[in-house]
C-alpha cells in the first residue's frame, strides 16, 4: 500500500529500525501459534456462547430487558467466532499459495467486513446494557425495562453498525491470481482479495476516510459511551450502598454492592482493552497509511484478532461470576446437578424441591422460602436492579 502521506517512522535511525525489526520478527514467531489458538477459542467461544443463550432464554430468565442485550451480544459473539473459525481452517491450516476459489475469495471479502461490523454491535449493545442500568437505576418504571424495546434497539444498532461498514467492504476487491487447465481439459481460476483500486486513488483518500469512519465511529465513539455509563453507574452504585448501609445495617449488602462495582469494572477494562486499541491504530492508519499498515498494523493484526475472540468471553465469564440467579438456571440445565443443587435458594426465593429422602424437606423448605422472601435477603439484592421492574416477571440479579 502506497499512500501520499507523512512519514511517521524515520527508518534511517537505528533505535527506530531496531523497534520495527522486533515487531517482524513477533509476528514471524506468533504466526506458528496463534492459528492453533485461536481455533481452540472459537470452538470453547461457541460453546460458551450456546450454553449462554440457553440460560438466558428459560423462562424464567427471557423476560428482562438486559437479558434480551445479552443474548443479541452472544449472537453476535458467535457470528465473530463462527466467522473466523471458517477464516483459520481455510486460509490457515488449508493455504494455497495460488489463491483460492471465487466462493472462498467472496468468503474472504465478507469476513474483513464481518469482523469489524460484529465488534462493533458487541461494543454498542454492552453501551446498550449500561443504559438499561442506568435508567433503571434512576427509574423505576422506566420503559427500557421493556425487552421488546431493548430488543428493538438491538436490531436498530445492528442495522446502523452493517450500513457504517458498507464503506470496508467496498475498500476490498477479488482478483484474479492464475488460471489453468484441469487434468479432464476444463479451466479453472484462481482468486485472492486485495484493496480496491477506487479506494487507492487521490492518495488512497476514500481508504483513509474509510479508516477515519471505523476508527472513531465504531471503535472509539462506543468506547467512550462506555466509560461515561459506566462512572455513571459507578456512582449510583456507591449512593445506593451508603443508603442501604444506613437503613438496613448490613455488611453483608456492602459487601455485594462493592463485588458488582468491581465485576463492572473488569468487564468494561476487558472490552475497552480489546476494542480501543483497535480504534486507535486504524486512526493511526488513516494518518499515517502506508508506513503504519505496513510496519505495524500488519505485525500486530493476529493479536488484535486474538483480543477480539477473547472478548466473546466476557459477557458469560462475568454474568457467571456475578449472577447466582444465573448460575442456579445454568446448574438446571445440567442433568447431573439437578438433584444435588435443588435444594439451594436464591435471593429470588426461587426453590426447587428436595429430594423426598430427606425427613424434614417440607418444613425446611418452608423455612428456606420465607428467609427467601424476607426483608432481610431481598434487601441485599444488586443495586443494579429495581425494585419492581413493568413487563418483567421477577427482578434480575446481576
């Protein structure tokens, strides 16, 4: 890539040279690592993802509108990971120096496009999530409670996100690489992707507006939404602590309040340790086009990726760690701990029944239910969640 464009590496200097050579040389070694690696995340990705939807869909989970954002996250993620499983079995473990079929090029083509697009819905809908929170937060009757409106401005951001990355798929074109003749006399072509030559003409300057576009609109504006609910959400949490501390006199709900903020805090470090980055260099990119791409960007790209797939993780790792709501409905799931986790309750006094062998099931289960129901347990709910929430069968516990 040839781009009329200052220069942002003086390679004549040493200590500069030096740098770059190290970034050549860890792509030269990461290179013989990271498809296999890969390929293992998406695979574990995938099934977390399933398992993740499954949860989030029961019945007794649908009905929250955060839940609804959670699910359109995991389908996303999936859509990452399904993308670029394909991409590292075809173009990695199956390479063909002399190019690759029409289909497989078109493939290659869709999937530059793909894996922008699909970080950035992921990106917008966590922004989406934190909203959700927000506003319950402040209100407690607040229509974004409404899973039909949260899922409505799923699809919206969706459709957003798809038409902002039409620009990326037209920078790509296919091009024929050879063509010969099969052993029974038919001909056959081969194809590869490059960038398109409209997008490299005036000084690639539709290819830099196109990197300008992804870097602060779908990478750098959704981070920075992010961080705002986030401090927002933040502060919330420690007012409501105070006052649950002053009604109630509980460390116990103290201790909760301050386990959520620190959940919420890695999960926005881990997205916006993923996605900025990426935000940052293709701005860089559209500064500094032809020494960037080339030097760094190019050396870099597989990590990147690899943050990326990692980043298909959070949603289910946090929501594990944080929601026993969650990880009761995900024990239900599995046969083999149905019995021997029924007879655990929740702070929704949700209980399963106890095995019959027990002599006192009925009345512990009685008693359980009402320290369940009692003013004690529903006090230290999540200060995330509202106390009574239009449209939603129960409260959800984050």
């Amino acid at each position: 890539m040839e781009c009329n464009d200052s220069r942002l590496f003086d390679t004549s200097n040493n200590a500069t040279y030096f740098v770059i050579e190290q970034f050549y040389k860890f792509r030269y070694l990461y290179s013989n690592v990271h498809p296999f690696l890969s390929f293992i995340l998406c695979v574990l990705g995938l099934a977390a993802n399933v398992i993740h939807i499954m949860v989030l869909t029961r019945p007794r989970m649908r009905h929250s509108s955060v839940h609804t954002v959670l699910v359109c996250i995991a389908i996303s993620d999936m859509g990452t990971m399904t993308s670029y499983l394909m991409y590292i079995s075809r173009f990695e473990f199956l390479a063909d120096r002399e190019g690759y079929s029409y289909i497989w090029a078109l493939f290659l083509k869709c999937h530059a496009m793909l894996s922008i697009a699909l970080h950035a819905i992921t990106l917008y809908l966590v922004v989406l999530m934190a909203f959700i929170r927000l506003s319950a937060m402040k209100l407690t009757t607040s229509r974004w409670l409404d899973h039909t409106r949260a899922l409505t401005s799923a699809i919206l951001i969706a459709l957003f996100v798809f038409v902002m990355c039409v620009p990326t798929l037209l920078a790509h074109q296919i091009d024929e690489t050879t063509r010969g003749v099969t052993m029974t006399g038919g001909i056959y072509y081969k194809y590869s992707v490059g960038f398109s030559t409209l997008m490299m003409r005036n000084g690639c300057f539709l290819m830099k507006a196109n990197l300008w576009l992804t870097g602060i609109f779908l990478k750098a504006i959704p981070c920075m939404l992010l961080v705002t609910f986030t401090i927002a959400l933040i502060f919330r949490l420690r007012e409501n602590n105070e006052k649950r501390k002053i009604l109630i006199k509980e460390e116990r709900a103290k201790k909760r309040g301050d386990f959520t903020t620190y959940m919420l805090l890695l999960m926005v470090t881990v997205f916006l340790f993923t996605e900025l980055p990426q935000g940052i260099m293709a701005i860089l990119n559209a500064l500094f086009t032809t020494q960037f791409h080339q030097m760094v960007y190019l050396n870099l790209a597989d990590v990147l990726d690899l943050l990326s797939l990692i980043n298909c993780y959070v949603a289910f790792l946090v929501y594990s760690f944080t929601s026993s709501r969650y990880r009761q409905t995900l024990f239900s799931l599995l046969p083999l701990t149905r019995i021997s986790y029924s007879g655990i309750s929740t702070r929704q006094g949700t209980l399963k029944s106890v095995p019959h062998s027990h002599p006192n099931a009925q009345s512990g289960a009685k008693t359980i239910i009402q320290r369940a129901n009692s003013a004690e347990v529903t006090s230290a709910r999540s200060p995330l969640v509202a106390t009574s929430r239009p449209n939603s069968a129960q409260p959800v516990d984050f």
